[in-house]
C-alpha cells in the first residue's frame, strides 16, 4: 500500500513539471509568431461628404459602417496583432457581401470591388501569417488603393457619374 502511495505521488510530480515546462514553451513560440515590423504606410483615404452619406443612406448601412472603420484602423494598428485583426476583417468582408445593400450601391460593379478588397485582405492575412513583411506591406498598399477605388466607384455610381474612359481608350473605340 505504501508503495501505491509513493508510486502516486512521484507520478502526479512528475507530470506537474511536464505540464509546466510544456506552458513555456507555447509562450515563446506564440510571442515569436506574432511578431511583424511593418513601417507605418502613410495612406489618404477618400471620404464620402455628409450630404452624401444622407442621399445615398449609408448611416443605415451598418455593415458598409463597420467595414469602414475597420480597414481604416489598419494604419493605426499595432503590428503584433495584425494577423487576428486581418482574420476578423475577413470575416467583415464576408458579412459585407451577404448583407442588403441600399438601393444605389446593389450593383454587381459594388460586389465586384468588394471581392477585389476581399482578395486584398486574404494575401495580406496570408502574408502576415507567413511573416513575409516585404510582400505585407506591398499587400496592404494594394488593400488600402484597392479600398480607395471601391469608394471611388460608390462615388461614382451614387452621383450617377459615369466613369470616362482614359484618352487611350477612347482612340480604341474610334478605330
């Protein structure tokens, strides 16, 4: 019975320091994975005026709202959280696309600039997951003149605009 005792003893200290040491080592590769030196990229994003927010409803759209500032907080982000703050902006796009659209911007130009963001944020999480920070910051780049023309596009399509080709391409149509 003695022996039982001991055997118990011994056993349940000796897993106790497997258990503590394994805790350790999870720590430093968590701390390792997540570290990500992106330079501050200095970017202006396009706003819509208040008249146009009004006009178009875009206060009612909640989704496009949230969407919004959480693209936009990504110059401000601290690079350590990156990856996890690209996992949840992905999940915004997704709810983005399956949300109603109000009137003028449910249009397949609007869906089809979204999934161009979209696929922006997917090469940035996965370059941020791979730490591959030169590719990362040329990625975020592209996300946030990818963001830029999606709002320029709403711009346009709100103001009922219609986009003039480039002189290069109106030669084209003459020929």
């Amino acid at each position: 019975m003695r022996y039982l005792i001991l055997f118990i003893v011994v056993l349940s200290h000796v897993s106790c320091k497997q258990i503590q040491s394994k805790g350790k080592v999870d720590e430093t590769v968590k701390q390792d994975s997540l570290k990500i030196d992106t330079p501050e990229i200095t970017v202006k994003f396009i706003e819509f005026t208040p008249e146009f927010i009004v006009e178009n409803e875009i206060e009612k759209w909640s989704d496009f709202i949230v969407f919004k500032d959480a693209i936009q907080d990504i110059s401000k982000l601290n690079p350590d959280g990156i990856v996890v703050f690209l996992k949840g902006l992905q999940k915004l796009t997704f709810l983005l696309l399956k949300s109603p659209h109000p009137e003028p911007f449910n249009s397949l130009p609007i869906f089809s600039r979204i999934k161009v963001v979209q696929t922006q944020i997917n090469k940035c999480h996965f370059y941020a997951s791979n730490n591959q920070n030169e590719k990362l910051n040329e990625a975020l780049k592209l996300l946030y003149k990818d963001y830029n023309i999606l709002l320029k596009r709403m711009i346009s399509i709100g103001d009922k605009k219609e986009i003039k080709l480039e002189p290069e391409d109106s030669e084209l149509d003459d020929s």
